[in-house]
C-alpha cells in the first residue's frame, strides 16, 4: 500500500463508515471470499480514477482474499457486476434516505401541538 492517503486518519474514518454501511460483509465475492470484511475495495480503481478516491460511493466492504488476493480484479473485470453494485448502493441510499425522510415527518407532525375541542 504504496498510496499515503491510506495511512490519513480521514481514510480510516471513512474505511470504518463503509464497513459499518455494509455490515462487515464482503460485497466483492471474489473465487477466495471469506465473507467477512475488514478492508474496503475501490470500485473503480483509484489509479483509474483518482478523483473516486475519497467517494463513499465507489467503495464497498471487502475481505482480505478479495482485496489483495485478485479477487477484487476478477470482480472488477466484469463492468456488468461493477453497475450493479453501484446501482445497488444507490437504491440502498436511496431507501435511506426516504426511510429518513419519513421519520422527520413523524417527528414533526408528533412536535405540533394538538388542538382540542371542548
């Protein structure tokens, strides 16, 4: 790991948001896959597209075998697979955030005061 922003406290924090969004569960599922994720994959390589680097969305949890193993290089070969991830995450926060959405107007209609008729 030859890139410095790996060492950033910013990607740690980062690296930990994605492994909590996606349950620690490896979501490249390459030939080696052990399931459980402790490191994060870049969708799109970053030496591809360094502006992706910092993108939550271009990153998904990953195993050990998958990231480094070349399991992640298999997975990535098939662009197929790489779309559907991202749709994937994107309905996910999608779903996220109506879920949210729909909570702050439960809350707001709890806030306003209820009127009674005497």
């Amino acid at each position: 790991m030859s890139d410095r922003r790996y060492s950033t406290a910013a990607w740690q924090r980062l690296r930990r948001q994605v492994l909590a969004r996606d349950g620690h569960l490896c979501m490249v599922r390459g030939p080696t896959c052990v399931g459980y994720a402790s490191s994060v994959h870049h969708i799109v390589a970053s030496s591809e597209r360094p502006d992706l680097f910092w993108a939550e969305e271009n990153l998904v949890a990953s195993c050990g075998p998958c990231n480094y193993g070349g399991g992640a290089r298999i997975a990535a070969s098939n662009t197929k697979a790489t779309i559907a991830s991202l749709q994937q995450i994107v309905e996910q926060q999608e779903q996220r955030i109506e879920m949210l959405l729909d909570r702050l107007a439960q809350l707001e209609r709890a806030a306003q005061p209820q009127s009674r008729i005497y």
